[in-house]
C-alpha cells in the first residue's frame, strides 16, 4: 500500500524523519505552498520568497534523486489554502490512507494534525523531528524536579552528551561560559567580511514575482531578495562563517555598528531553522575551528552555545509550557506597538538603525533584538501579543517555537522568570557602550532627564518603579532598586514626568 510522507517548508532534509523508510517505487511526497501558512501572520517579504524558493529548490532536488513528489504551489487554482486538507485532497485522488510526516515544529499546526489523527479516515502518523539534539523527552527529564529552569546547567548536560569542547568530560579551558569574554564593542577600523549573496535562478524569480504580486502590502521588497535557497547555498555560507568570521566572532558578537548589521554573526539560522542546515554539522565543523588553531577558544564556545545551548533550551520550553505560554502576560503590559516599528520613523537612532535594518533585511542581530528592540518593548511595557506578532512576522528566521520564549521570555519577561532570571532591562549607557547608534541622535545618551535625554535613560528607572510589585523581590535587581530608592522625591518625579510625556506623544502617535 502506498504512503503519503508530507515534508513542511521547515523540514527541507533529506535525512527527516518522515522520508526514513520512503519507498521510492510506490510511495509520493507531498508539498505544498498553502494561504493558511503564508497568511496566518504578515510575513515580510523576504521571508516568504525564502520559504517557498527553498520548498521548490528541495522538491527538484528530491525528484533529481529519485522521489516521487507532488508539489504545489500557493498560486496553484487546485489549491485547497491549508496543508491538512491538501493531504486529504491528494489522498481522495490516488486513493491513498496512509500519512506520514515529521511532527511541525509549531504547536498550532501540531494541533491541527494531532486533532485530525483522532477525528479523520486519515491514518495519520506523527514521527518525532530528530534534527534536534534533545527530544521533548530530554528536556522534561532535565526540568524534572528543577525549582528553576536555567539554560547554562542544560547546555552542560548537552555538551557532555555530545562530547563538545571537552577533555575527560570536563571543559576545555576550564570555564564552561566565556561569555565574559565577548563583550566588545568593535572598532572603526575593523571590517567584517561582506555576507555572502547569491544571484536568483529561474525558480526564485519566479517566486519573487508571485511574492510581489500577492504580498505587496507586506514588510520589505521583494526584488531585493539575496539569500540562498539550497543545501549548496547554507553550506556555502557556513563555510565563509566558520573561515573568515567566526575567528573575530566571540570579541564582538554584542557589538552594533551603524549600517553594518551583519558583523561577524554566522546568518545561518536562515537556513539551519528551515532543515538547509543540522546543528550537528554546524557544531562539529565549529569544534573543528578551535582544534586545528583557526579560531579561538571563546569565539567557538559562545557560537556553539548558541546552537547546542539556546536553541535546543528555547525549543524545550517551548514544547513543555505550550498552548499556555503563549497567553502569559506577567507585568500586565497593554501599550500598543508604536508605529516607528514599522516605518523607522523615530528620532530615537538606536531604533531607527535596528527597524531599518529589519525592514530592509528581514533580519538583525540578536543583540539589536534583545537590547534595543526589546529592551524598547520592555522598558514601554508593550503589548506581549502585540510584540510576538511583530518578531514572528518580521524576520526570515523566525518561526514560533523560538521567537515565542525568546520574546515572552528574555525579551518580555512575560512569563515572571521561567526562562530567564531577571528582566533585560538596560538605560541608554548599554546601547553607548555596545554601538556607535548614540554619536548620530538627537537625543543625549550621557543626559538622564528632561526632553534631550535619551528616553531609554528615564524609561528605565520609570519601568523599575512602576513595576516595583512584580520586580522588587528579585535578587538579581537589588542593586538597581536600592539605588532607586536613595533617590529622592524630586527625581523620582522628574523621571515619572519625563515618562508621561514620552508615552503620551507614543498614544498621539507623535514622532519620539
């Protein structure tokens, strides 16, 4: 009897699950470009001519190989608009009851299918995504008993298990976390290599007209997509990573500099979150790094920890805490995001810098996301619902099993510290510190009230008072609530006034 195996736009593997046992004489893949995955957020346009080139790159693939695969398109008039009902339009036609697929990576679709294993005619079967390196399993056997979820003690366990960087299970170098190490602003006269671009074939053509055409009043431009689409292209792009930036990685992997978002990061989590990559490979060749001499000892550690620690962390809390996660809202934020996040159009340089280079991108750092993004977002008390549309619809990365705790959790502190210990809240002095975004605002960076201050200076202390129930109690923010309170009563008032009107001119959607 033959089989349906249905590969989704993020599994783009051979070596998935779902294609394990496939019997190329009787069996046929299934993909499809659906409206309910292309509309269910926003998605900038970059992001989805990336999905839908790469979906059709690994579908010839595939038949170059020997599959039997049935594709189809978003513009296709058969199209039925969603992926369980285009198996069981394909199943209806050859008279297939067979299904298979590798569990999707996000829990809404998980659902849709859980449910119609239990409800259709379908024989629907759901096997585990085993590219990741800790299963759901794993990661409830870690948080078992823990009174405090901690990404460093999983990263740990991780590295020992996969041998990473060790010598008799113990770390190289003695420390397990340099992080401490890379923290660096990065000098003008240093100059990142430039990112890899890759000239579009017939196919992504194609789909950038169709991306145009249906999308336009999507985020970002269509024609200018760049990025690769094919295994050849990430592994390309990997190995200019691992050649000409991951020795300068570490220093400055928090570092920003204005009109140059890519630095020394690896741009590969387009290409690792879609399946173009495995973390094992990328992991490997990194370790490799280290031990032939190319790169050094906290530049390898702190991009692997990224990869074996933060990812695989994210991606089990996520599968633990789902569906309630994604309502949490622990400091009862309700401000609406502001509409410089989608339009640049803010006084505030730091911003304006990071939503340009989102806008034209549909990508930034993650330190442009966490600390100035977020750290916005925060500090304003914005909407948790209303940011996590944004992230997941902004960036060509994203997906939400890890833009969902990286912003309810980090980002926000929506969830009161299941993920992270303390909110990442920070004045203008981080941004000064890590970038050169404060020499070209208007807005003075060094002055802490009054309407030239920069906001993030007054927002700051305004965020710790205001939320003084919820954060005072927290033994990492001691220090910055005994300095608020040996303020006295006329700063303390400078800063609330200050606040107002900045949030006042947010309501009345004046230019800030």
């Amino acid at each position: 009897m033959a089989t349906l195996h249905l590969v989704l736009g993020d599994q783009l593997s051979e070596s998935i699950s779902s294609l394990r046992d496939f019997d190329k004489a009787h069996d046929r893949i299934l993909m499809a470009e659906v409206a309910a995955e292309a509309n269910y957020v926003k998605h900038h346009q970059l992001k989805l001519v990336l999905v839908f080139s790469a979906m059709r790159h690994f579908a010839k693939h595939l038949i170059e190989a020997g599959y039997q695969v049935t594709y189809v398109t978003l513009d296709d008039p058969r199209n039925s608009g969603s992926l369980l009902s285009e198996c069981q339009r394909f199943c209806e036609a050859y008279g297939v009851s067979d299904v298979v697929l590798t569990e999707p990576a996000e829990y809404r679709l998980f659902k849709q299918f859980y449910d119609a294993s239990l409800q259709s005619d379908l024989s629907i079967i759901m096997r585990e995504d085993d590219r990741f390196l800790a299963s759901k399993r794993d990661f409830l056997t870690f948080a078992e008993g823990r009174k405090q979820l901690r990404m460093e003690y999983f990263y740990r366990q991780m590295r020992v298990r996969y041998q990473v960087l060790l010598e008799d299970d113990k770390p190289i170098g003695g420390k397990w976390n340099l992080d401490a190490e890379n923290r660096k602003s990065i000098p003008d006269d240093i100059i990142p290599p430039k990112p890899m671009r890759f000239p579009a074939d017939d196919i992504t053509n194609t789909v950038k007209a169709m991306v145009a055409e249906k999308f336009s009043q999507n985020m970002g431009d269509a024609t200018e997509f760049e990025y690769g689409v094919t295994q050849s292209h990430a592994d390309a792009v990997l190995k200019q990573f691992i050649t000409e930036r991951l020795p300068q990685f570490g220093h400055y992997q928090d570092a920003m500099r204005q009109g140059d978002p890519w630095l020394f990061h690896s741009h590969i989590s387009f290409y690792l979150n879609c399946g173009l990559l495995t973390p094992l490979t990328i992991i490997r060749q990194a370790e490799e790094a280290y031990h032939n001499g190319h790169a050094p000892l906290n530049a390898v550690e702190g991009f692997i920890r990224q990869i074996l620690g933060w990812r695989e962390y994210v991606r089990g809390l996520y599968w633990m805490k789902m569906p309630d996660y994604s309502a949490l809202n622990y400091l009862r934020a309700e401000r609406a995001l502001p509409q410089f996040f989608w339009d640049a159009n803010t006084e505030m340089n730091c911003l304006k810098q990071c939503v340009s280079d989102t806008v034209q991108y549909a990508y930034a750092h993650h330190i442009q996301r966490l600390m100035v993004l977020g750290n916005f977002a925060l500090l304003a008390g914005l909407a948790p619902s209303e940011v996590n549309n944004w992230y997941l619809l902004v960036y060509a990365d994203a997906y939400e099993w890890v833009e969902l705790p990286n912003v309810s959790g980090m980002v926000l502190y929506a969830d009161g510290g299941v993920l992270a210990s303390k909110p990442y809240a920070a004045s203008g002095t981080y941004i000064d510190k890590m970038s050169d975004y404060c020499k070209s605002c208007q807005y003075k960076v060094k002055q802490k009230n009054g309407e030239e201050a920069c906001p993030f200076n007054y927002l700051y202390w305004d965020f710790l008072d205001r939320n003084r129930h919820f954060l005072e109690g927290n033994p990492r923010l001691g220090m910055p609530y005994r300095t608020l309170n040996r303020m006295t009563d006329e700063k303390r008032e400078a800063i609330r006034d200050d606040s107002d009107r900045f949030f006042l001119k947010l309501e009345n959607n004046e230019k800030v």
